[in-house]
C-alpha cells in the first residue's frame, strides 16, 4: 500500500468517509432494504470492544472498486473509523484496500464546525492545490466546503444524508467529474 501523499498526479484523488456515506446510518428505510446488505462489525472504540451495525450497497461497493482498479480515481479513506476502515470495514464490504489519509486527533479540529475541521486539514497538507479532488461525507459544514473550494482549483464536495448514503445520483455525478 502506497503512502497517502504518494499520488499520481494526473489522477484524480478521493477522499470517502464511512458512516453516512458507505454504511447507511440509521439503518435504510424498509422501502430501500432491498438495495443493501447487512452486517454488524466489532469494532475497538478506544479501549471497548463494540458492535456496530453496518448497511451498504453492492453496487456502490463495485463502483469504487472499479474506478481504483481502472485508475481513473485514487482512493484515500478519512474517516473516524481511522485504520479500522482499511482492516475491518473495507474487506467486510469488499472494497479492495487503499490507503488511510489520516487519524482523528483528539484535540482541536476534530470537529466539522470547527475553524479547520481534521478532514480539511488533512485533505490540505497531502494534495497540491492543483490537484483534483473528490470528498464525500456526510459531516461537510458550509465553512468546510469553502475552504476546500479556497484551497484547490478543482474539487467536488459530494455531502450524503446519513441514510442511505451515496446514492446512484452522486455515483453519476462523481463519474462526470471524473471524466472531465
């Protein structure tokens, strides 16, 4: 696995988020139920062992696996799931690995409405300002998205509902961004 500022630089990169953006949370209305898979994940929260349930789409799975092996996007996890989404969630979904951007600190910046959220900052130290660049989560403040719109000529902020994630309308929408 590549360092996260290792990137080819005509690729675009893509930052994912987990919860609300890949696991439906809350669980998918009854309606939607279909279109995903359940599972439920033990994941370590500090020092406690804890379950959590997880909703995904196979066919959002698909997606991203198919633009990281076609090259067309470089894949970059920035999530509280830290290293737990390359580990845990990735290969229980069967997304194929790809790197973790970086950690939530614990201290200032680890929230979205703060002055530089974690995410921003992270997004900011690793990729040129003429880089492009995709984000996806569900967490993006309007002060987050200007700075990421201040910081790099070409960016698509792609913002989910918490349920039920990304949606066939972002899939085409990153797919148009990307091709550009």
């Amino acid at each position: 696995m590549t360092h996260p500022s290792a990137l080819a630089d005509d690729v675009p990169v893509w930052f994912l988020d987990v919860d609300g953006v890949l696991n439906a949370t809350p669980a998918p209305a009854r309606r939607h139920r279909p279109e995903f898979v359940h599972t439920t994940l033990r994941v370590h929260d500090g020092g406690e062992l804890r379950e959590v349930p997880v909703w995904w789409r196979p066919s959002v799975v698909a997606f991203i696996n198919d633009l990281a092996r076609t090259g067309r996007a470089q894949m970059r996890w920035l999530t509280t799931w830290g290293q737990q989404a390359a580990t845990l969630f990735a290969p229980a979904v069967g997304l194929d690995p790809f790197p973790v951007a970086g950690e939530q600190p614990t201290s200032a910046g680890a929230d979205p409405t703060d002055a530089l959220w974690w995410k921003v900052a992270t997004i900011r130290t690793q990729v040129p300002t003429t880089h492009r660049v995709v984000f996806a989560d569900d967490d993006l403040t309007t002060r987050s998205r200007q700075q990421l719109r201040d910081t790099f000529d070409d960016v698509l902020l792609v913002t989910t509902m918490p349920s039920p994630g990304l949606t066939d309308q972002h899939l085409a929408t990153i797919t148009r961004f990307l091709q550009r």
